[in-house]
C-alpha cells in the first residue's frame, strides 16, 4: 500500500459552520495525503451538536488553545533550546508588531506562543508543510522559526481592507505558495505585495459536491415565495437591506416570506427592523442550524438572497446553485466570479434595496426564467465550482511544495 505524503493544515477554528467550505475540501484532500489538522480554537459547538463529519475532524484535530499553559511552556523552551536564535529574532519580531501599544504586544507574544505550539505539534508528527486558513500571522511567525514551508489560502474580503497592518506583503514573501479563493483576491494580494512574489499567487476556487447538494424540487407557482438567505448576521452582510426588499414586495401586495439563516451581532437590530415594518409574519429567524435542517430549508426554498457589502466567493451560494435554487445576489469582490449577471442568477448593486426587490419579482413572474437561473446555477457549479476539481487542482499544487523536504 503506497504511503500518502504528509501534509499539515492549520485553520482558525476547525469545525465551526462558518468554514463548511474548508471542512470538505480538508476532506477532499485526505484522499491524497495524509493531513493532520490543527485548529487553534475548538470547534464552535459541544460536540453533541456537530455533525459525524465534524466530529470525525475534531476527533483528528489538534487544538492549540486548548493544550493550555504546559503545552505554551512546552512549546518555548524546546522552540529555544532548538532553534535559540530563529527563537529570539522571532520574539522580537512578534513584540515589535504590537507598536508599543501594550495591548497589542501582547495580542502578537499570543501569536508568537500558538506559533511554537503549533511548530512543536509539526516536529512531533513529522511535517514539513503547512497551509494555512484564517490564522495566517501564526503561520508568518511559526516560517520564521522552523524550517518549513508553507502556503496560505487567503479568502478576503477583511484582510484587504488593511493590508499593510495585516502583513500581506510580508506573508506572501514568505510562502512557497500562496492560494488566492478568486481572481478578485489575487488582485488584491497583488496589489499589496513585491511584483517579484506575483508568480507564487494561484487562483484555486473553493467548491461543494454537487453529489451532496442536488437539486431541490421545483415549484411552479409558489405561494408564499419562500426566499432564504444563509449567513452571519452582522452589518457586512447586509441583511437590513434584504428586510428592506422584503418590505418593498409586501407593500406591494407579495405574497413572500424570507427565511433568515444563522446569528451573530445583527440578530437583535434586525428583529426590532422587522417588528419596526410589520414583517414579523414575512420573516423567520432560524439561527445557526445544523446541516440536515438547512437541506430541509434549502429544498422548500424558491430563491436565494444574499444582500452582502462585502464577501469572499461565499460557500453557501454555491449550495443554493448546485441544488438549482436560482440566486439573486450583490455585484461585488468575488461574487461575479461565481455569478454571471442574467446567466447563473442575478446580480444588483449593494445597498440598491429597490432593485434587490426588482431582481426578486423578476424570479416571482417568470417561473420559466426562475427554472432557466435555477439550472444555469447547477451547470456552473459543475464546471467551475466542483469540490473534487478544485481540491484536485489544489492537491497538484502542494505536490509541487511537498517534494525535497526535511
């Protein structure tokens, strides 16, 4: 039996919902190296409350946090005795991030600390390579003191917002290679790093299993119009502006009703916004939801909304079109990627509530069209969005690092 090589992956918090997108396409990978997954939080629910997928992960996973104050001990003084002068330049490094500011430098002693830890976790497994999603100051930090290599998905949009405090050109420098999740994100990795590293930038998109996520039964003519919309409940998404549209439609006589998926810092303003405009039977909350339950809402779904300013290439998008849920989405960073305006669903302007409400109607008068978007949006999915070419793309990649490692 051939021996598959060996491959670390380190992820901000692994499993939580918000990465389900990386939980597969890690998943993906195992069928072509042997990854050992660390996470330095623990997942984002008790473990009753995770999928067999995701307790599988966490039961693979090495959390760094939670080895505590011996594993932090641990990691330093053999970090020190093994490398004293990586270990010290890097400590210095690390503090000098921090400005001065008191709080600061101790925010990056922390990066510094879960670097080690995560260093140490690598020796003792044997890996020679780490990528890296979400905590990529621990992998700047945790290059400058072993000899690794290592490579960072950058998925966007916050860290383009301040590249220069988020170390972009100093992170890319420093990788073998970096993964950009779409062409918008490698023009911003671009923008803010050496012309000299532009050629270690590859786009490789993330994707679903069109398998898991097939399509949903149609409804000719559906009453109410069920629209859902799947994300974290905070300003940058945007949902204010999507209750808006929603009050538009009913105002006019709609008979629509929106299904908003997940939490966060936004749940209160927006039941007060919904209450405020008489919508409370037009709108329902469901929270964060475990995946057998969202497949429910997916399948009675007529449309998909989302009103974001701002986003990645989001991985619920790609459900809803894989499972030929037709799409109404905002013209911005990565989505044009995923969504071709009249194509694959529609697009509109962020923060335009008045032709979100048009795109909407569009979907509601015109059943032909909605299945005409709804079956574009599974084709292109298929042909530029599939998890096992995507992650296969990605596997060639670390091929090319992984060989010649000590």
């Amino acid at each position: 039996m051939q021996t598959l090589p060996k491959l670390g992956i380190l992820v901000a918090q692994h499993p939580a919902i918000n990465h389900a997108v990386i939980l597969r396409e890690i998943r993906q990978l195992r069928r072509s190296f042997d990854v050992h997954t660390a996470s330095v939080r623990s997942p984002d629910r008790p473990l009753e409350k995770l999928s067999p997928e995701e307790r599988d992960e966490e039961s693979r996973t090495y959390y760094v946090k939670a080895d505590g104050l011996k594993g932090a001990i641990r990691a330093h003084l053999s970090a020190c005795v093994s490398h004293p002068a990586a270990y010290l330049s890097t400590l210095f490094y690390a503090l000098g991030l921090g400005g001065l500011r008191p709080a600061s430098t101790l925010f990056h002693f922390g990066y510094f600390t879960q670097a080690l830890m995560v260093g140490r976790w690598m020796g003792v497994h044997g890996l020679s390579h780490l990528h890296v999603h979400y905590s990529s100051t621990v992998g700047l930090l945790l290059k400058r003191v072993f000899a690794i290599g290592l490579s960072i998905s950058f998925h966007g949009p916050d860290e383009f917002n301040d590249p220069a405090g988020f170390l972009i050109r100093e992170k890319v420098r420093a990788c073998d290679f970096v993964r950009a999740i779409s062409q918008y994100a490698r023009s911003q990795l671009m923008k803010s790093s050496d012309y000299a590293d532009w050629q270690k930038i590859e786009v490789v998109y993330m994707g679903v299993d069109p398998a898991a996520f097939s399509a949903r039964p149609f409804r000719l003519e559906p009453s109410p119009f069920e629209l859902i919309c799947v994300g974290r409940l905070a300003p940058v998404k945007a949902q204010h502006i999507l209750v808006a549209a929603v009050d538009r439609l009913v105002r006019s006589g709609r008979n629509v009703r929106l299904n908003i998926v997940g939490g966060g810092p936004d749940r209160q303003s927006l039941e007060v916004d919904v209450r405020a405009r008489g919508l409370e039977t037009n709108v329902e909350f469901h929270g964060f939801t475990m995946q057998d339950r969202l497949d429910e809402l997916y399948r009675g779904a007529d449309a998909f909304v989302l009103a974001s300013f701002a986003e990645g290439v989001p991985g619920v998008l790609m459900e809803a079109m894989a499972m030929e849920i037709p799409c109404v989405s905002t013209w911005i960073t990565g989505v044009p990627e995923l969504i071709r305006n009249g194509v694959d669903g529609l697009l509109v302007a962020p923060s335009d509530d008045e032709s979100l409400a048009a795109a909407i109607s569009k979907l509601m008068d015109d059943s032909a069209f909605r299945r005409q978007m709804g079956q574009a949006g599974r084709e292109r999915v298929l042909e530029r969005f599939n998890l096992e070419e995507n992650a296969r793309q990605l596997a060639s990649i670390f091929r090319r690092c992984l060989p010649g490692r000590s």
